[in-house]
C-alpha cells in the first residue's frame, strides 16, 4: 500500500479538482494531499512508495501546454507509482449524454512520465460538464448533476482498482483518433490556444477589481489601464470568465471574424509582390509557414493591444458586449466547489 497519495490538479472551474479530490477520498487510510498545477510551482517532495494522480483538461484532443511542461518539472520517478485521469468535455442534449473526446492526453502524458521514470498504473478520461462558455452556455444543474454523478462513480471504481493492486488502461480508441487528429492538436497548441486568448475583453462592467489576474493558473492576465488584458500564454481555463464576480468577461464574434481576416492576409505574397523579393518564391515551405506565423501572431497582437484600449472607453465597451453572445450565457462552476479550493487569491 501506498505511503502518501498527492493529487494534482489542473483546473480553472473545479472539474479537475473534484477527480483529484474523488480519488483521493477514496483511497481510505492513506494520507492525501491535493496541489494545483500553476505556472509558478513549489517544490514538490515525492517519496519513493508515493502515488501520483494526476487530473488535467484535454485542450485541442491533447494535454495543455502547462501539463506538459509541468512533468519536466518534477523530480526523476525512479519507478514512483502514477495515474491520470484527464477530464473531457461531456455533455447532455434533450436527455441525452454526449461523451468528451480526450484523443492523446492521456498518453502523451504516460509517456512523459514513463521517460522520466514514472511507472504508470493507470490512464482513464473522466467526462466533467463542458465549461467552455466562450462557446456556449453553462449547462443546467440537473444535467451538470448527472455528468458529476456518472464521474464521480466512474473514478470511485477505479480508485477501488488501484486499492486492490491492479492496473487500468482506457481510452485506445480515443487514442488512435488523437493519432489521426494530430495535426489539430499541434495546430490548436502553437497557435489555436493563443489565438483564443485574445478573444476574451473585459466589459463596461468591470470594475477593476483583478480577480482574473490573482486566480490566472498560468498568470496569463495583465491589468492594463485597470482593465484586464490577456497574453498568449493563457489556456483558456475559463477561470476568469466563469469566477468574474461582475460577469464582466465576454467573447466577442467580431474579434474572431477580425482575427480571420487578419490571419488570412497571405503576407509573403505581398512581400514578393510589392518589395520585389521574387527569391522568396524559391524559399521551402516551412520558411513560408514561419513568415505566416509570425505575422499572424504579431498583427493579432497589435489588433488586440488596439482593441484593448478603444474599449477603456465604457460606450463601447457596453456597445460590444451587448453584441457579444456570451453575455446572453449561464455560466458554471463546477458544483460545491469554490474560488478557494482551486485558486490563491492572495
């Protein structure tokens, strides 16, 4: 049996956290200890007869980029024992459970850890309510109440297999879809996530207060002109949008139809074309690509910096979150869970 079980969790609205906890809970009479997965961490202290569990969201049919690079932050394994239970986006429609699709986030992770010296034990996706308000609007309680539900039994059975000194492996079909869809994942990862980030303002009701920014798990918030302002680092956590006291955080369709137009403007054409560098038709593709790439990500910034300011003025800020759909939403956190049992806010 195992000495100390220490559950990490990546969350922004409680679903990663309520996996950690459920499992944890029920490995009775070990001692537990639940520790969110920042971008700043402390250092972590892992014994050899030690079980890791790690519970994370699936971004972009993948791990997100803070999980990933949080392994290599740990210590060497030396064959400490892990499992992972990413969470997923379940949902219900007109009574009907609509399973998340994680693809490679569990075992890409596996992976990691197992490079790093980590035996695994388990991989195994748990479906949480999807809380991507950006997109759409916070489920109702009766069917986040039956996706908690089905979770939490779910991950109670496979704490009693590890307390019994067996092994799970889940989720190969999955698996082999995260395979085929790779090069979603990857595009979602260097450039998709940073892209969302700017899709968040804040509204003509915030009133500074900053909260967005203390709780950020990947400090991915600035208070520009006392107003939050979001950088590419961020990952689309939902923390701030869904804890925002004021529901001042909103999503707006004219930036991403913007953002569109911006990132299709072939720019190494116009480069050719109007400063006469013709030998850039004869540079490789992935040359081409980086040019893209690097004007995408510069000229969104420019955009959003623009943007940013224009709406310190609070007529359109107003004019803009009126028009933006998210203000319309039910948001959600995850239930029973608060602000303090997943972020500081100090």
């Amino acid at each position: 049996m195992y000495a100390k079980i220490t559950a990490f969790f990546m969350s922004g609205t409680g679903n990663s956290y309520k996996v950690a906890k459920w499992f944890s809970e029920s490995m009775e009479g070990i001692h537990t200890g639940l520790q969110q997965i920042r971008e700043q961490q402390a250092t972590v202290t892992i014994g050899d007869n030690d079980l890791l569990v790690f519970s994370y969201p699936t971004h972009g049919f993948t791990a997100p980029w803070l999980m990933i690079k949080y392994i290599f932050r740990l210590p060497e394994g030396n064959g400490v024992h892990v499992v992972l239970l990413p969470t997923r986006a379940g949902t219900r429609i007109l009574g009907l459970s609509l399973p998340g699709m994680e693809g490679t986030a569990g075992y890409l992770i596996a992976g990691l850890l197992w490079l790093r010296g980590y035996k695994v034990r388990g991989v195994a996706a748990i479906d949480m309510p999807s809380n991507w308000t950006a997109l759409h609007w916070g489920l109702s309680d009766k069917n986040v109440k039956v996706i908690v539900d089905r979770g939490e039994q779910k991950v109670k059975r496979l704490a009693q297999t590890i307390a019994l000194g067996r092994s799970f492996y889940n989720g190969f079909i999955p698996l082999v879809l995260g395979v085929l869809l790779a090069g979603v994942s990857f595009g979602y990862l260097i450039i998709g996530q940073m892209l969302l980030a700017k899709l968040f303002f804040a509204s003509d009701k915030c009133n500074g207060c900053s909260l967005c920014k203390q709780i950020c798990p990947k400090q991915s918030i600035q208070m520009l002109g006392n107003k939050p302002y979001w950088t590419y680092s961020c990952d689309s956590c939902m923390a701030c949008m869904n804890f925002c006291p004021q529901q001042a955080i909103q999503v707006s369709p004219f930036t991403l139809f913007l953002y569109n137009y911006i990132g299709t403007i072939p720019v190494y054409f116009w480069i050719s074309g109007n400063l006469g560098w013709s030998f850039i038709g004869q540079l490789p593709g992935s040359i081409w690509f980086l040019i893209q790439y690097v004007y995408i990500l510069s000229s969104v910034a420019l955009a959003y910096r623009i943007l940013h300011h224009v709406l310190r003025i609070k007529p359109l800020a107003a004019l803009l979150s009126t028009l933006s759909h998210t203000k319309y939403f039910r948001r959600y956190k995850s239930p029973g869970v608060s602000l303090g049992n997943i972020h500081r806010t100090d």
